[in-house]
C-alpha cells in the first residue's frame, strides 16, 4: 500500500512539473516582451514550481525504497529532505527577485501592455487554480506531505499573479510604471512566506514533532477494560506514517498470551482510528505496583 500511494505522488508531481512548465515560460515569454519586471518574476516563480516538483520526484524515488539493514525505519524522510531543499529553492528565487525589483527602481522600463498580454496571464491564472486545488486534494487523499507542501507554494502563486494582472492594468489605465518593481518586491514577499512554510512544516518532521495529540491516544487505548491506566505517551513522524510508544497498566495477573493480543488489538485500533501505516511499541506494567508506589 505503501509503495502504491508514492507512485500516486509521482504521477501527480508528473501531471504538475507539465503544467508549472506550460505556466513558466508562457509568463517568462509575455514578461520579456512587454519589459515587465513583475510578470517575468512570477514567470521564474512559476519556473521554481516546476523545478521543486523535479526535486519532489527524486526525493519520492528514494522515498520508496525498501527498508534495508541500514534504514529499518525505511527511506520516507527523503521526502521530507526534498521539501527541505525546496524552501532553500524558493529562498534563493526570492532573493534575485528582491534584487531585481531594486535594479528596476533605479532602471525604470517603459512597459508595452498589450491585450494578448493580459490574455496570457489569465490563463496562466487558471491553470495555477487547477494544479493547487487537484495537488491540495490529491495530497490529502494520499497523505502526502510533500503533494500539500507543494500545492500552498502553488496557492502563493495564485495571489502573485492575481497581484501581477491588477498592476498591468492599473499601469495600463494610467498608473505609474514605479508600481512594477513595488509588485516585485511584494512577489518576493510571498516566495519568501511559501519557502517559510515549507521549511516549518518539514523541519517538524525531522524534529520529531508529535504526530498524534497524547489526548486522542489515551482516548483510543482506555477503550479497552483491561488497560486500568496510561503514560508516557509519545509519537513522531507524519500523518501518512506514524510511530507511537506509551506504558499501558493493566491487572499484575494477566498472562503473555493476553497481554500479546491486547497490544495487537490496540495497535489495530490505532490504524483504524489514526492512519493505516501506524506502528506503535506499547511497555507492559503491572497496574498494583503504581498504586503500592503511591
């Protein structure tokens, strides 16, 4: 199941890389020729969605690799890794952005607005509402961080470009052209806030951020009557893989082969109520030996 949904995120960051391609050069081209700062640096923002989901697609190819003697855990934090280095992609864009709109400031162009010019970047605005809503639903369908990541990037670029085509037509309709490199500089803006994002959202994992409110946990595990208590509850990981361990208590005169098969409904339990790709590591204390403590 697992291997399956990864190649589910590979076909969609596929579906996209083609579509953030399409959208790039289109506004890189229409950019250039009409001399606009800010269409041409939401061009290179477009561009960077499409070199972050060649670098989604690598990390997902290491990411389904097998578990192997050195990676018992397996390979799944190659995604996050890849999420990482998107946000240092999306960094480094943001900053040649900033730097360009205060060459502009000081080298101001004369823009040639056109109407296949205003044409072009609704488009382009379409096909961005098309690949962030399907890569949003897509990656919470698969639980795929990575896909979500992706698709709030996307969202950004939504904003840019809507902020774009108002400034084309403001200057368009007798606006001074000062208000080009302003709007590069609030593009650079939103880069920057979708790298933050994606590096908030992916150092989490790496830090073993908990997973799984502790309250919902004791919730699913006190269902069941043999279990008189619980602590030291813990998870890590991300909501398509989770790892949990807590210390149940349950009656001292218990046997192995009941305490085995409660721990085994519970981690089953566990599945249903939190994700499928569940593993949880459960320490066996005998409830009379707490209460003699205190």
């Amino acid at each position: 199941m697992e291997y399956t949904n990864l190649k589910r995120v590979r076909n969609v960051l596929l579906i996209i890389l083609v579509a953030n391609v399409f959208v790039a050069v289109l506004k890189i081209f229409i950019g250039s020729l009409i001399k606009s700062a800010s269409l041409s640096a939401d061009g290179f923002h477009s561009l960077s969605d499409g070199s972050s989901n060649v670098v989604g697609l690598i990390g997902i190819w290491y990411a389904a690799r097998p578990v192997d003697e050195d990676h018992p855990y397996g390979h799944r934090k190659f995604e996050t890794l890849a999420g990482i280095f998107i946000g240092a992609m999306l960094t480094f864009v943001g900053i040649n952005v900033l730097i360009g709109a205060f060459q502009r400031f000081f080298d101001p162009k004369i823009l040639a607005i056109t109407l296949e010019s205003i044409l072009a970047l609704i488009v382009t605005l379409g096909v961005n509402i098309f690949v962030s809503i399907f890569e949003f639903k897509e990656g919470k369908r698969l639980n795929s961080t990575i896909l979500v990541s992706d698709s709030l990037h996307t969202r950004s670029d939504i904003y840019v470009s809507l902020g774009v085509l108002i400034t084309l037509l403001s200057i368009h309709f007798g606006l001074p052209s000062i208000i080009d490199p302003i709007a590069s500089i609030v593009v650079a803006l939103f880069i920057f806030n979708a790298a933050f994002e994606i590096f908030k959202e992916n150092s989490e994992v790496l830090l073993d951020k908990a997973v799984v409110d502790a309250e919902r946990i004791r919730e699913i595990v006190l269902r069941f009557p043999q279990v008189k208590d619980i602590h030291e509850i813990r998870s890590r990981g991300r909501m398509d893989e989770v790892y949990i361990d807590l210390h149940i208590m349950v009656e001292p005169n218990n046997t192995i082969e009941e305490s085995h098969s409660l721990m085994h409904n519970i981690e089953n339990e566990m599945r249903k109520e939190i994700c499928e790709n569940t593993q949880v590591i459960m320490h066996i204390e005998p409830y009379y030996y707490l209460e003699k403590v205190d």
